[in-house]
C-alpha cells in the first residue's frame, strides 16, 4: 500500500463508525487522480493553506475596523481559533479530523472587508443578494486559481456553505465547525471588546460566568465538553443547559458590543466605500481583469464586480476607493 492507502486504512480502524471516511467522499466536480501520499481531504487542506484568499484573511476585519493594536484578531486568526476548537472536538469524539481541519480552515474565505459591515453593504446592491458562506463556496469553485477554482470535495464545500445558519452541514465534521465557529468568535470577541475598553470582566452577565467559566479557557473548556459528552453519532450537539448560558453570554455580546456605537463607529463610512467602489466598476468595467473577465462574460457585471470587491483586503478597499474618489495633491 502506499502511503495514502495506509492512511484511508488507518481511518476505517481508528475513526468513529459515525465519521466521513476519505474514501467515501461524494468526490469533486472535476475528477482528478488520487494522490499517492494524501488523502482527499488532506489534499484539500493543503489548497486552502496555499491560495491567495486565504493569505489575506489576515488583513480583513473581524469585529473592530483598523484597530490600533497588533493583538486584535483579524478573520484569518480567528479562523486558525476555529480549527484548534473543531479539531479538539473531532479528535476527542473520534470523527475525521482532516475533514474538519480543512472545513475550519476554509469556513470564511468567503467573507468580505470590513467584516460583516461590509457583508451587509454588498447584500445591499449586489444583484440577488449576497452572504459570505455563499461567496465562500464560489472563491473555492470558480474564483481560486485564476478562475479554474481549488476542485475541493463536496463534503468540504458543504461544510463551507452551512456553516453559519439555515440547514445544517451533512457530515458530523461539519457540524463541529458551525459550533466550533461559535465558540471561537464569542469567547475572542469577549477578549477582543475587554482590551478595546468596550467592556470589563464585571460588565459580563453573571450567571454565564459563573456557568461556563471567568477566563476565556474555561469557557471553551466547558462548551467544547459539553459537545463532546451531548453528541450522540452523528447528532453533534451542547446539552441544553450549556446552550441556554451560551446563548445569554451572545445576547450580552449583541447589545454590548456588536451595535455598540463606540465599537462600531466607523462602519457607517464602510457602506459608502463599498458603494462607491462598486458603482465605479458598473460605469467602468473595463477596471476589471483575468478571472474576473470570464465572470463578467459568464454571470454578468454585478456578480463579477461582487466577487472583485469581496476579494479585497481592508487596506486595499480603501485604497481603491481613494484612487477612485480622492483627487491628489498637485506636484508643482
């Protein structure tokens, strides 16, 4: 056997009768020869790390726009925060880890700048609509690679589609990255508002504390346990009195940060920039080029301009829309 046969074999001896075994994927929409040394969800593990929107998850916004720190999280840590969680909880309730890994890893690459300010700006004018779980699926599909995308398995891509809300992921894996998800953003966003001076310790609601835990390890500590103890099969799930204190932590967070005017006092500049940017490439489409040329031929305009503005980082949005709007100062 090579190496990749010893490893789909150590998968059907060690892994949960309830996990995605790697030769059982649904496969690609391109077939593609296996890999001697990985397997299928491996090799897709290994696509995400290495395009180019995974790269710049590191310059796009999580919660706070342009923070004057260097500790903040940005999308691409919190994304590595999501795979350490999902991969604990995979690894503890025996399901494929690959799988999950590569499914954490890609879950935001659909996401806008500006974080969900900018998602919203976007939905707003973008023929049909838009979210960041959709976009996620059509980066890997059609946009990666200049435009012949990453070829990833179904099972990844479901993963990335149902990630955050509606119908639920069909692999247990997948499950464990929509909690994981979870877990991640309230307890790095708790931190994230503490160090901004947005809230303190006190300010927390008392009974979820007293709960789940005062530091931000014992919260994880005791949402990742509950998964792990409550799931049954394939049946990923907190025990009801977890989710119940879980769920009052994320109203606090709702009503005490996240429309919080000092936190989000810039995002109502984001709307604007994204407008701006997007209505200039409607009067111009000429401003676009490579992949984003087959798209504009194939889905139209809108879609096309979409998918380009997406695809920016914080600092190159701002950018554009100055060298769009900003005249320069004369050189005389």
């Amino acid at each position: 056997m090579n190496a990749r046969e010893v490893s789909e074999n150590n998968e059907k001896i060690i892994l949960s009768k309830y996990a995605t075994l790697s030769v059982n994927t649904k496969g690609r929409a391109v077939f593609e020869p296996k890999c001697e040394l990985r397997t299928d969800f491996q090799r897709d593990r290994d696509r995400i790390i290495h395009c180019k929107s995974f790269r710049r998850l590191k310059h796009k916004t999580q919660v706070f726009l342009s923070p004057e720190s260097d500790h903040y999280r940005t999308r691409l840590t919190h994304t590595l925060e999501v795979s350490q969680i999902a991969r604990t909880i995979a690894r503890a309730l025996r399901m494929n880890e690959d799988l999950t890994e590569a499914i954490a890893l890609a879950h935001d690459l659909g996401h806008t700048p500006f974080g969900h300010a900018g998602e919203r700006a976007l939905n707003n004018i973008v023929e049909g609509g838009f979210t960041h779980f959709e976009q996620g699926v059509r980066v890997c599909s059609v946009i990666e690679k200049s435009g012949e995308g990453l070829n990833l398995t179904a099972e990844v891509l479901d993963g990335i589609l149902n990630h955050t809300r509606g119908e639920w992921p069909s692999t247990p894996e997948g499950k464990i990255v929509r909690f994981s998800d979870r877990i991640a953003y309230i307890n790095h966003d708790i931190d994230d508002a503490i160090t901004a001076g947005i809230i303190t310790e006190q300010d927390l609601p008392c009974e979820a504390v007293e709960f789940l835990g005062k530091s931000k390890s014992e919260r994880i500590d005791s949402l990742v346990k509950s998964i792990v103890n409550s799931s049954e099969g394939t049946d990923i799930k907190m025990d009801s009195e977890t989710e119940k204190y879980y769920d009052v932590m994320h109203k606090f967070l709702f009503e005490s940060v996240y429309t919080n005017p000092s936190a989000k006092a810039e995002e109502n500049k984001v709307s604007g920039v994204i407008e701006g940017i997007y209505e200039h490439i409607m009067r111009h489409p000429e401003v676009l080029s490579g992949e984003y040329n087959s798209i504009l031929e194939r889905d139209g305009i809108s879609r096309a301009a979409a998918d380009y503005i997406a695809g920016m980082t914080d600092h190159f949005a701002v950018t554009t829309f100055k060298n769009i709007y900003i005249p320069e100062s004369w050189r005389i």
